[in-house]
C-alpha cells in the first residue's frame, strides 16, 4: 500500500481506513494515464473541486455530455486524491487543488502513473431531464413526465417555512411535487468556478427557464434567488437564500462567459471567495467533494 501513497504518515487509524474505503466505491469507469497529466494548483476555496480540460473525457464511455466528474485518482507521485473534477478552457491538464489531496504521495515508489476511477459523471439523467422540462426550446421524455417524484422533504419544508415561504404555499407545492410538470426544486452537484470570475457570494445555474413574460432566458435571470441547502438541514444556518448570476460579470470575458452558459441545468457553480469563507462551507458545513448534493428551491420566493 506505501507503495501507491503514504498512508503510515496519517496519524489516525480511523482515517486510514476511511480513505481505503475511497478505493472501494463503485466504478463507472477506470481508467490508467501519465501523472504528467495532472497538476496541483493553489487551493483558493475549490472545496474539494478541481479541473479537467474540456473533452478530456471524450471516448471514455461518460455520455455525450460531460460537464464534471467525480473521481477516486491514486498517483504514487501526486497521492490519493478525491472529489469533483470540473470542465475548463484554455487548460492542457487535470488540475488538482490540495483540498483533493487525502493522502500524501508516497515515500517510496516514484513511478509516474495515474489510476483515474470515475464514480460518476453529471449533469445525471434525472437533472437531464428537469432541465429540458424547464427549456422551453426542449422537451423531456415522456418516460420521465409520467413517472411520480419524489415529494420535496419534511426536513427541507421546515428549512422554507423558516426563511418565510408562506405554510400554505408549501403544503400545496409539496403534496404537486410529484408531477413533473410542478416540480421546482432540484438536487444538483456543486462546482467551483472555472472562470473565477462570478461574485464573491454568489452563484451561477446552468439551463434556461420561462420568463414571467414566457420568453427564454437564462436561469438567472428567470430565477435571481434560490435556496440553498444539504442533508442533513437541522439548523436554520444549514440554509442560504442565494442571489443567481443571470448576466456576464463586468471583469467576465465573453469567452469566459460562453464557457459557463455551455454548462447543462444540473450544476450549482459558486464564486471563489475573496474576503469570506467558501460559500459551500456555510451551507451545512459542506463541501465540493461530490458527496452530498445541494438542493436547490427556485419559486418559492415569498
């Protein structure tokens, strides 16, 4: 085992075994490249995210529309490294923030391959197809339209009454989230941003939406506010009400800008934080790791 990272210089027995039990999760694929391939960067709030250059994945068997990744990678010369993996323009590389980094490189054996195990690959199906009922443009599946959803939870209905939606709003919403046509919430994977241009304290959701006037626009501009939150929600903290990015940033290139729109609905993409802690910190002491899904409610501003 030294051989692949350092697992003796971790000092607790528990994490140890926690950290084998990464090289144990189920596989969607696996796959051997150069660890020339991968490099670190500065940790500027990732959380647990990381970069990979766009179409990096083609061929792999992800699907036809890969927007991140996430990843079990074991390096001998890099470590074991753990989390989300976002697409990126303009980079030759996997770009590995230390916040990916779970257990050290290892002290003895320097041989330059990289296993990438892929977990999973997202937007996933279920947000494929959210997306496309909230497009106008689109149409999901019928498969996906006549099939019941799961009911928004008792856990997160608290967390909305506590921020002030209306008790009888949210009786009737919750008891017609079972139908596609009335669900407006949606559990979507975080990213950090690959611009690191969006607004300290804010967001950016991919997709587009009806307008109040039924034109298409973006799903900021559509929906400015969300709400934001993780399982387990116990405290009214564990929830953030979250302004929406729905025009390019100022300091924002059109490239720049373009890149994030080629996103699929099926994301939450947060700011690098400047002069605060990482938003995915104070949303239920989360993180970018892929573990856990933000949920996101996006009509039920009161």
């Amino acid at each position: 085992m030294e051989k692949l990272c350092a697992f003796s210089s971790m000092k607790s027995s528990s994490k140890i075994v926690a950290r084998l039990d990464h090289l144990q999760a189920e596989a969607k694929k696996i796959e051997h490249i150069s660890a020339d391939l991968i490099e670190i960067i500065e940790d500027r709030g990732h959380e647990g995210c990381g970069y990979f250059p766009d179409s990096f994945f083609d061929g792999w068997g992800l699907g036809t529309h890969c927007d991140s990744v996430q990843v079990r990678i074991v390096a001998p010369r890099l470590g074991l490294i753990k989390g989300m993996l976002c697409k990126k323009g303009g980079i030759a590389k996997i770009q590995i923030p230390d916040s990916m980094i779970k257990v050290p490189p290892s002290e003895v054996c320097d041989h330059d391959y990289a296993t990438v195990i892929v977990k999973n690959s997202f937007p996933s199906d279920e947000n494929v197809c959210l997306g496309s009922s909230l497009d106008p443009n689109k149409n999901a599946r019928n498969s996906w339209k006549e099939g019941e959803k799961k009911k928004l939870s008792d856990m997160y209905c608290r967390m909305l009454l506590g921020f002030g939606v209306p008790k009888n709003l949210l009786k009737n919403y919750k008891s017609r989230s079972i139908t596609a046509t009335s669900v407006k919430h949606g559990h979507l994977k975080g990213l950090a941003d690959p611009t690191g241009k969006i607004p300290e304290g804010k967001c950016f959701i991919p997709g587009y939406a009806k307008n109040t006037n039924g034109r298409r626009e973006l799903f900021g501009k559509c929906f400015p506010k969300v709400y934001v939150s993780r399982s387990p929600c116990l405290a009214p903290s564990d929830a953030k009400l979250l302004s929406v990015v729905g025009t390019k940033p100022p300091t924002m290139s059109a490239n720049e800008w373009d890149e994030l729109c080629s996103f699929e609905f099926g994301s939450i993409i947060f700011g690098h934080p400047e002069k605060y802690a990482p938003l995915p910190c104070m949303i239920a002491d989360g993180d970018l790791d892929g573990v856990r899904n933000d949920l996101i409610g996006f009509s039920f501003i009161p």
